[in-house]
C-alpha cells in the first residue's frame, strides 16, 4: 500500500511541475470578441496556460503596457514579461520567451485572415512585429498568402 500511495505522490508532483513550467499567458479580450476566443484555445492547445481577464475594452490596457496605437488589434496578452498584441502565432511567443529577446513584445497589427484565431476561406500575408520600449519596430517574422 505505501508503494501505491509513493507513486500516486510522486505522479501528482510530476503533473504539478509539468504544469508550472508551462509558461502563462494573461489575456484581456472584451467578452463579445470570437476571433479572440479562438487565440486563446490556439494558446492553449500550443501548450500555454491562460487566463482571460474581459474588459469592456482593451485601450486602457495596451497604453499601460506600453503597445503603440499603430499595432492595434482585439486583444492585449501579457507572458512573461513581454506583452502580446492580437493574433500573435503561439511559435513566436515560444521563441520569443526562449531567446530572451530584447523587446517589449510583439505584435499583428489588425486582424489578418489566417492568422490563428481568424482562420477562413484564405490567408492574407501579415508579419510578426518586433517592438521596443523607445517605439522602435522590426520583423520578427512573415507570413505569406496561401
């Protein structure tokens, strides 16, 4: 029996630190948003923890965290100290947390068609932005039309 009760503990802890190392990410989308919905499951389904906090709207909290009003969009996330402007690819995230990049974060300006969370009938080209503190901006990757 104390061999049973070892290994159910040791399983739990396993599960336990398997889920604090997966990085969370705190998303503020207004409740009426769909397209939004669909970014958090994509997160989610790319191995990130979420918690959504609605907002009536998502101004406020890009300009406290510093987003540029050009690189706008529907929903504003915040991971590990970076922040995430709308319909960001999970991959980028990741390798934006795993290179430590020097940035305030990154962003899809607007809400382009195959972006995750606006999939649909095609996919326009878009890029992932770069941006800084100081305003500054640079591709950190393109997507092309499909």
């Amino acid at each position: 029996m104390k061999k049973i009760a070892g290994t159910i503990l040791l399983a739990t802890m396993l599960i336990a630190a398997s889920s604090a190392a997966e990085p969370v990410v705190t998303i503020y989308k207004t409740p009426t948003c769909g397209c939004c919905g669909k970014w958090v499951e994509h997160m989610r389904s790319n191995g990130f923890q979420v918690k959504v906090q609605e907002v009536s709207s998502t101004v406020e909290t890009r300009r406290k965290y510093g987003v540029p009003d050009r690189l706008q969009s529907c929903h504003t996330a915040l991971v590990g100290g970076y922040v995430i402007e709308g319909h960001v690819p999970a991959a980028d995230v990741q390798r934006l947390l795993k290179n430590k990049t020097k940035a305030a974060g990154l962003a899809v300006p607007g809400m382009p068609m195959g972006s995750p969370g606006m999939e649909g009938p095609r996919s326009d080209a878009y890029s992932v932005l770069q941006f800084h503190q100081d305003g500054t901006l640079m591709v950190f990757k393109q997507y092309p039309a499909k």
